[in-house]
C-alpha cells in the first residue's frame, strides 16, 4: 500500500467521517435529531431525488452532465398521474418510464451524435421539456386519489419505507451495473480518458448516448415515485431544483467532476451529508432561504476544490 | 458541383435560423395586420429590454469562451435592493446605484472564482449555476421571500416608463459594442476566445480580463432589473427567474458561438430582435404561453446544432 | 516463403509531413530475438519511423515485413493483432483506472455468470509481474503509481498479450538503478523466449550492455546498422551528428555586450533542477538537450507562463519577480512557444490581429481607443520587413504556410518591443527556405540589440547560429560550450551525460 492510496483512502472517508461528526454533533444540540421518525424522513426525502443522484453519478463518471433531469421529472410526474385513470397504474408507471428515457434519447442523440456541448444541449432541452409538460397540464396542478399508488407511495415493506427500498433496489443495481458489467466498466474508460478507450475498442458515442437515456430513466422512475407519495403535482414547480440538488449529492460525495471515477456509495454518503444537513437546519429553525444558499455554496467550494486539485495533477 | 453544395450548407448554417424565423415572422404579418407596424415594433422593443440588456452583458462572457447562469438570480437580488434601498432611503438615486454596485459584487465573486481556478467553460458553467442558487437564496433572505412595492415616484419609476428603457439597452449595446471593437479590453476578449492558450502566452492579463467578463455581466443584470422594476414599481425574489435562459438564447440565435472568439453585441441585439418578433408573431398566431417555451427550448437547440455544424464544415471535418 | 531470420524489416520506409520529408528512405532489420538499439538525435526519424510499425502512421513508401512476410499496418489495432506492442511514457493508460483494468482495456474477463471477474484478473496480472519481479499491487490505482511503476506495468502488458515486436521508446528515462536492472533482467528473460526488442535510447551505457546491434538514424535516414562488438561509442555519436554542412549560416557582425538578463538557481517541479543562465546583449544562446531534458519547462518558467519552484532573476540588473507572462512582457522578455498553432497563435484571425495583441496598449489612443489605421500600418510594415507572403494583413492566419505562420508570431514579439526574446524550437516544420529567412531575421534582431535565447534541437542550427550553446540534461545546466569548443560531438556528448574521451 502506497502512500498514494492511503491517501485516497482517507480522502474516500472523509465524507462519512464529516457525516459522523455531524450526526453526533446535531444529535447533541436536537433531542429530535436521532428519532426514528425523523431518521426515515430524512430517508424519504431523499430516496426520490437520490435516485437521479444515481444516475447522476454514472453521467459524471462517463464525463457528462445533465441539466434538463428537472424537466423530464415535471413531464413524467404528470403524464404518470394524468394516465392512471385511463390506462391504470402500471402501465402508466411504465409509460412515465418510458417517456423519461425518450427524452433522454434525445438529449443523448444531440450530444454524443450531433456533438453539441452537452450544458447548452440539455439547456435547451430543459426549456422545451418544460414547455411540453405545463402544455399538457395547461399549467393547473393536476391530482389522483388512487388508493393504490398512495399505498405504494407511502406504504412500508417490513418496516422500510416503500420509497426507500426503490431506492436501495436502484443503487444496487447502478452498483452492480458499475462494479461488474462491461457496459460499466465502460463508463469509467470513457470517462477516464475518451482517447485511449476508444483506441482500446470501446465505442464511445453509443456509451455517452447511454447515460442520457439513463438519466432519462432514472428522472421518470423518480417521477414515478413522487407522484406515487404526493399523488398529485404542479408542472410549473416539479422539479425545479432537480439537477442541482442531483449533481451536488454527487460532487459532495468526492466523486470527481473530470471523470473515470467515482461510485455509487460516494455518492450515497454525499447525499446523507445534505440530506442530514438540511434536516439539522429545519430542526434547528434555518431558514429554507438559508438552506439554499448554504446548498449553492456547498457546491461551489467542492467542485471549485476538485478543479483545482485535477490541475494540479495535469 | 461539390463546391455549390458546400457553400449552400454553410449558407444554411450561417443564416437558417435567421430564414426559418422570417418565415414565421411573414406568416404572422399575414395573420394579422397590425403586425408589421411601427407601433407594434416598438412595443416588442420595449418588451425585450430586460432580456436585451441582459443579454448584451453575458455576449461579453460567452465570447470569451465561458458562460453565466447567474445572470437571473443577480436580476432578482438587484431587483430588491433597489425596492428596499428606495422605501428605506427615499434616494433613488443612490438605490440603482447601490444596485448596480450589487450586480457588480456577484460578477467579482463568479470572476475571482473562475479566475482563480483558471476556469475553462465547463467550469464557469458549474460555478456560476451554484452561484444561481447562492444569489436566488440571497435575494429570499433580504426579501424575506416578500413581493416588494416602491413608492412608486421618484427619479426610478419615470426608467420605466415611454421610450426610456429602449433607450438605456440600445445606448448600452453601442457602448459595450465599442468597447469590444475598439479597446484593447474588448480585443483581449475576443482573443482570449479564441484561443486562451495564444493570449496567455502573448503577454494579455488572463485572470483579470476573466474577472472583469463576469463583473460586466453582473452590472448589466443590475441594470436590467433596474429597469424591469421601475415599469411596476415592484420587486419580487424570483423576478429574475429563467431570464438568463432567454439572454443565452437570444445570444446564441445572434450568432455569437458557444466556443468563444466569434460573434458580438450588434448579433446579440438582432438576436433580441428575432426572439422578441417571434414572441409576438407566435402570439398573433395564437399559440400560447406553452407551446412557446417548447419552441424557445428548441430554437436554442437548433441554433446551437447549426453553429456546431457549421464550424465542422468550415474546418473541413465534414465533408458532405 | 521461407521463414526469414529477420523478426522484422521496414524497407525503403519514406515518409513526408507538409513542408519536411520526415524519413527517407529508411531500411531496418531487426533478427529474431534480437535487442536491437535505435539511436539518432531529436528529429532524426526514431519516432517517425516507430508510429509507422505501430500503425499511428502510414508510410508513403517501402513495406513492412514480419519474418519475411509483406504486412500491412494501417492502423493502431493491426498492428496489435501482428503481435506488435509500442511502450511510450505513461501515455497509454487510463489514470483513473486501475492496473488490473488497464490490461484488460476493452477486453475484460468474465465468469461465468457473465459478471465482470476481478479476480481472475487480478491472479493473471500477479502471475505476469511476478515473473517481471515487480512488486506493483494490481489493484492500485493507475494514477497513484510512479512513472517507473507506469513503465512497468505497459512492459508487462505487451508481455501478456504475446507481443512478438517490442519496441521501447526511452524505458530507462524515469528508472532508478535498481528498476534498471530489474528491466533488463526481464528483457534476458524475453530474449529467451524469442521476443523482439527494439530499443530507443540515447544512454550509450545501455546500448552496449544489452542490445545486440545497433541502428543509427540521421536526418531522417539510416546511416548504418552494426553489431556491438564492432563500433565504439565515438563512432556512434559521429555516425548521430557527423554531417556535411549543406547550409550557410547568415553571417553576422555583433560582438555581445553586456549582461541583459541572469537567472540562479532555477527550479521547476519534476523538470528542473537548479539551473543557472546568463544572457547577453546581441547575444544568440543556444539551449541544447534531449527531448524532456526541461529546456521548454526552464523558459516557460522564466516567462512566468508555469510556476517556479525557486529561481531568482534579474533583468537588465534590476531583480525581477515574474509571475505571469504580462509581468514578463513589462519586465521587456516573451517567448515564441513550440506549437506556434496550440499556443502561438488565434488561428481564426487575422495577420494583423495576431501580430497586434502583444502591445494594443501602443494602438490606443487616449489610452482606450485602438486606432485600426495605425495598427494596419504596422502589420504592414511587419509583413514587408519579414517577408511574410499573405494576399493581406487581413488573411486569416490558418491559410499561410508553416513559415509565414512563424514569422507572424515573431512579428507580434517585435511589435511588442521586447528586448529579450525566447525561441522555443522556431524553426520546426518549415521549409528550408523560409529557414533562411528566420535565421536572416534573427540576425536582424540581434544586430539591433536584441538577446535571444534559442531552444532547438537541430545540430546544425545550433552550431550555425548560437553564439554560445548551454547544455541541458535532465533539468541540470551540464555545461556550455563556445568558440573552438562548439562542435557537434561536444554538444552531443554533453546532452547524453557521456563521459569525455581521453
């Protein structure tokens, strides 16, 4: 073991140990901190975004980014709610699905075939995915009293939380997929360094066309779970803070925004840090306007840290 | 015969966006015949100085090769220091200033940050999307998340009013237009564009020409809601929401490229022009507020598409 | 066709870039499991000729034959599959990932339940360094390990693919002693199994300890091939450098003056040392070196381009402290970078506006305003001085030629007025003629005061314009060389760290 990967070890853990040090600390000034109720919602809350977190990770591994995740989550929420009455729940499930990865097909066809920069590619798409979703609702929140999906959205399995077993499923799987599958492994290549996989045979624009289309899944997956716990939603306000809140999860778990590294436990442990941070703030009666600003601010110095420790590497 | 097929391509790229948007613009006038009236121009002018002025200040940014999302929220903040400074102080005056000097404050920080990182797009591109968030924050917690009314008099609320605000984006256009074809600034930013790596090593002030990119940007925004306020008299935290969109879009349909070195003011403002005219002419036609927003999102998408299009065909990469 | 006793053959290779014929004529032959050396200055072929039989090139004549057989390598992945493996430095593997993964790039194991199998991988790998003796763990990440361990790990990965042809570009560059003999133990050990070497050095001490015979290339052709036993290290380097001079050098008439610019003790992370330097008034300086020797680093860090560990300097006398290349232009020094397209130049704009950017100060008026008129006097002025053939000072820089490009760029460093000017490699890629007019130019600037410091790694440049010649080799200052003691053979020496012959 060389000094290098003690190191990067350290520097892997260091995101749980800030989560330790916080959770002791919060624990220590809220008696309300570690109660199982509270533990869960923190939980819940995050298992509907944490799964766009997911495939936010794979994304960063492979070196893009999306920003238009919010706008396929609007689409999907309402397609999903709006179908159930007409089609019934699964098959409007599937269809919200579905409908995410088509839009992320596109996002992946502009990018990778058409080569336009991906932030100005999913900018734009993130406009006009909007625009389809307020057409379809002409901009009135729409709503389902399904008993059903409320069951399924709020309902438990052995005590979990339906939400955040869904969850669990989707990192096992991305982890898995990541860790074990060639198709992962070929994320991390073409991220790590575009070139050389592509000298090494891996093709290249199939796999940054891929994570769009996962994002896409994820985001109408994602949607599929929110509507399922609130039951109803606002295409104006769906998912407004969807990517930013994606991306930081990730950028705060350490995994590097240049590429080829990274996984999905980094990710989960970023995602707890805001997760419990946030709550600690409500609990101690921050502001939900301070609460923002501490979030943009998290982002800036992480990934302004991570820039400039990979230039010093360059 | 292969030479006409070229130049016919990288005609369409350069100026497609431009004849498919006079097409619409046609179909409206024959829609409707108060659209092609001086009247109507004009009010579409008024109605795009926000927009307009915003975009003219981040045309700087993107020259330069980088970009900035925080242009909306930096609407939003100046928005309500303004408000609050002139119910507080009465100073209208030293309220837009005070403003501005905000607006200017926000594009230091993006600046600094970037050019301290020795940022490259896709790093101004997540810094300043962070920095959207910080300032939208910054602007609920002065607002305490308040719709805010001015008093309604004074020096500020005659900014909004007749020919005046037209007046600010155009005066604006021209003296950022000078100076980026006539100063020594301004060349350094279309170098920088260009190519970073050539103007760093020919001696040009990288860091501090980046800084001062983002500051011009921040004071255009200030300026922007300057205006914005004064025609209500009002001020909201979310005013700025989703404006930066339309600035970038409006740059990018003018014809100034993402990838920097290219493009200017004077093709921002036609930009202004078109996005505007085409707003109207898709209201004559009666397609609403929705279908709009999906058409806008893909009007950023198609001029961007042509742009990369057309700087591969030009490079030689394509060879249809 | 009989099996040949030759591993490989590259015949009559010739090989042309725009403006340069890069190899001429080139014929190797290499036997089977043979270490064969390649040895030649900086520009003489060695990389050229390599890409070729590694597939990044295509020759544009001769052919390629493998044990006597006519192939064709027309790209990176035929040549693989020919049992040919190319080790540069550290360019080959992906940094984020690991070692294990790295071997397996695009071709990963499974089990049988079709998941990723790291472990089998990781066994194989051990299996494969633990022949290599080389104690790298397999699940290290690629970017955590040193450059020797880099090395390392691409030897034995062109030794578990069964490479037939191995060809090593510098392996011992970035080696201790220790992982030098541990290389060479595994070359013996490849010898044994008939694997081919191709060897490219410029440590004479390696070639002959290890390899057979030895190839020596020169301005892009083979001067000869002979076994070890056969030649001397003298003979080498006359055979590297030996040449008829077939151009003359412009004449020129300045004596160098005073002392204009000095630096001490320069250190550069990873790349130099502590290197002291002194320029004088009128003076050309040459800097000499291998490539990677840090001449380019040294310069940029004078420029304030790349940060400077340590290093005082002093300019005209006065202590300067450079930290960005705007100080450097006021402290009176710029620099003509290598690529003049990468960092040179905005290749989209005009002859006029490259030439201008280094003193817009100068064109403007009142401080704020360019006057275009002046500025359009100047680059014309700058064009008809140069020589620089453009339809206008409004062409774009991307349609002239590589000479006109070059001048360009030393047109914007004159428009800036500086007094010390560093050129890095100015006359790469250009042809013969326009090398003239550079040196012509050069000239100029010196007789009218000017001091330059030259980067090249051409021999005969250096001999022919440098008034003075510092050595460098491995971010150390080795010696500098004038007068009588400036030949070919002393600069040669001094660049490889050769010892002196009695």
């Amino acid at each position: 073991m060389n000094k290098k990967t003690i190191e990067r070890y350290v520097l892997h853990n260091m995101v749980l140990f800030i989560l330790l040090a916080m959770v002791a600390a919060i624990s220590f000034l809220n008696a309300n901190f570690l109660t199982p109720s509270n533990l869960i919602n923190i939980l819940v809350e995050m298992s509907t975004y944490g799964v766009v977190s997911i495939a936010m990770t794979a994304a960063i591994i492979c070196g893009e980014f999306d920003l238009s995740v919010g706008s396929t989550f609007a689409l999907c929420a309402v397609l999903f709610i709006s179908l159930i009455d007409h089609v019934g729940v699964f098959p409007a499930m599937l269809a919200a699905i579905l409908c995410g990865g088509l839009c992320g097909l596109v996002n992946g066809i502009l990018v990778a075939k058409a080569e336009m920069p991906a932030f100005v590619a999913t900018l734009g798409t993130m406009v006009a995915v909007r625009g389809l979703a307020l057409n379809y609702t002409d901009g009135k929140p729409i709503s389902n009293s399904n008993q059903l999906i409320y069951n399924i959205g709020n309902g438990y399995f052995l005590r979990i939380p339906n939400l955040v077993v869904m969850f669990f499923i989707a990192l096992v799987v991305m982890h898995y997929i990541l860790r074990y599958t060639t198709f992962g492994r070929n994320l991390y290549a073409t991220g790590g360094n575009r070139d050389m996989a592509e000298l090494a045979g891996i093709r290249v624009p199939f796999y940054r066309m891929m994570i769009f289309v996962i994002l896409g899944l994820a985001s109408g997956m994602a949607a599929v779970m929110s509507g399922c716990r609130m039951a109803s939603g606002n295409a104006a306000l769906l998912g407004l803070d969807l990517s930013m809140s994606s991306i930081a999860g990730v950028v705060v778990g350490g995994t590097s925004l240049s590429g080829g590294s990274g996984s999905v436990w980094k990710s989960l442990a970023g995602m707890l840090v805001i997760g419990v941070l946030f709550n600690a703030l409500t609990l101690l009666g921050i502001q939900a306007y301070y609460q923002q600003l501490i979030r943009g601010l998290v982002v800036i110095v992480v990934v302004a840290a991570d820039i400039l420790m990979n230039a010093g590497k360059e | 015969m292969k030479t006409d097929k070229k130049t016919l391509l990288n005609l369409l790229c350069n100026y497609g966006l431009l004849i498919a948007l006079l097409l619409i613009i046609a179909a409206a006038s024959v829609f409707s015949k108060e659209f092609f009236t001086v009247a109507n121009m004009l009010n579409i002018l008024r109605q795009s100085t926000v927009v307009g002025i915003m975009a003219i200040g981040v045309t700087v940014v993107i020259i330069a090769g980088h970009i900035d999302l925080s242009i909306g929220s930096t609407v939003s903040l100046a928005g309500i220091i303004a408000i609050l400074l002139i119910n507080n102080t009465g100073n209208d005056w030293w309220a837009m200033t005070a403003s501005v000097l905000a607006g200017a404050l926000v594009g230091l920080v993006n600046g600094a940050i970037i050019a301290g990182i020795k940022g490259r797009t896709c790093d101004s591109f997540i810094i300043t999307f962070g920095m959207q968030t910080v300032v939208a924050a910054v602007a609920l917690i002065y607002s305490g998340g308040n719709f805010l009314t001015g008093r309604g008099r004074g020096v500020h609320s005659l900014i909004g009013k007749g020919y005046v605000p037209i007046l600010i984006f155009l005066g604006l256009a021209v003296l950022l237009e000078l100076i980026m074809k006539k100063t020594p600034f301004g060349r350094c930013v279309y170098f920088m564009g260009a190519n970073p790596k050539a103007a760093k090593m020919s001696g040009v002030s990288v860091r501090r020409n980046t800084a001062l990119l983002f500051v011009i940007a921040g004071v255009c925004a200030s300026l922007a809601a300057v205006v914005m306020c004064s025609r209500v008299s009002a001020a909201s935290p979310t005013s700025g929401k989703g404006y930066e969109l339309d600035a970038i879009a409006a740059v990018v349909v003018g014809g100034t490229s993402m990838q920097g070195g290219k493009g200017g003011i004077l093709r921002t403002l036609l930009g202004v022009v078109v996005i505007g005219v085409l707003g109207n002419a898709l209201n004559i036609l009666n397609i609403t507020t929705y279908p709009q927003m999906f058409i806008r999102g893909v009007i950023i998408i198609a001029a961007v598409l042509l742009d990369v299009l057309g700087s591969k065909l030009s490079s030689g990469v394509v060879s249809k | 066709m009989g099996k040949s006793e030759y591993a490989l053959e590259m015949i009559g290779i010739d090989k042309l870039f725009p403006g340069v014929k890069a190899l001429d004529n080139v014929t190797i032959q290499v036997k089977k499991g043979e270490v064969h050396a390649l040895v030649g200055e900086n520009g003489a072929g060695k990389s050229t000729l390599m890409k070729i039989l590694n597939g990044a090139y295509r020759a544009d004549k001769g052919e390629i034959l493998l044990e006597g057989e006519r192939v064709s390598i027309q790209n990176v992945n035929d040549a693989k599959r020919l049992g040919i493996s190319l080790i540069f430095q550290e360019m080959n593997l992906i940094p984020t990932l690991s070692v294990t993964e790295n071997f397996f790039l695009g071709d990963l194991k499974k089990t049988r339940l079709g998941k990723v199998d790291w472990r089998g991988m990781e066994r194989e790998v051990e299996k494969v360094f633990e022949q290599m003796d080389f104690t790298v763990n397999p699940g290290s990440i690629v970017s955590d390990i040193n450059v020797a361990e880099k090395q390392m790990v691409e030897i034995a990965r062109a030794i578990s693919k069964n490479a037939k042809i191995i060809v090593m570009d510098e392996p011992t560059s970035s080696l201790t002693e220790n992982e030098v003999a541990k290389l060479f133990a595994i070359i013996e050990h490849l010898r044994g199994q008939q694997v081919t070497i191709l060897y490219i050095t410029h440590k004479l001490d390696e070639v002959f300890s290890i390899c057979d015979r030895v190839t020596v290339l020169r301005d892009g052709q083979s001067v000869d091939t002979k076994a070890i036993g056969e030649i001397g290290r003298q003979d080498i380097i006359e055979m590297m450098v030996g040449r008829s001079v077939d151009m003359d050098y412009p004449r020129r008439s300045v004596r160098p003056g005073e002392v204009v610019f000095q630096a001490k003790g320069v250190r550069v992370r990873n790349k130099v040392y502590g290197i002291d330097i002194q320029l004088r008034r009128g003076e050309v300086l040459g800097l000499a070196g291998l490539v990677g020797a840090g001449r380019t680093e040294l310069c940029e860090a004078i420029i304030g381009a790349a940060p400077m560990q340590k290093g005082e300097m002093w300019v005209k006398g006065r202590r300067v402290r450079i930290r960005n290349t705007t100080q450097a232009k006021r402290s009176s020094m710029g620099m003509v970078t290598e690529e003049r397209k990468e960092t040179g130049l905005a290749l989209d704009f005009s002859v006029e506006r490259n030439i201008s950017i280094t003193n817009l100060k100068r064109l403007a008026r009142c401080g704020v305003y360019l006057d275009k008129k002046q500025e359009a006097q100047a680059a014309g002025a700058y064009v008809e001085q140069l020589g620089i053939r453009t339809p206008g000072i409004r062409q774009r820089v991307v349609n002239l030629s590589g000479g006109n490009q070059q001048k360009v760029v030393i047109a914007k460093w004159l428009f800036s007025d500086v007094d010390i000017l560093i050129l890095d490699e100015p006359t790469r890629g250009i042809d013969v003629g326009a090398k003239f007019e550079i040196y012509q130019l050069i000239n100029r600037l010196v007789e009218a005061g000017k001091s330059i410091i030259m980067i090249s790694s051409e021999m005969p440049e250096l001999l022919g314009m440098a008034d003075r010649v510092a050595v460098i080799h491995n971010g150390v200052n080795k010696g500098e060389l004038t007068g009588d003691n400036l030949t070919a053979q002393a600069v040669m020496r001094l660049a490889m760290d050769e010892e002196v012959p009695d």
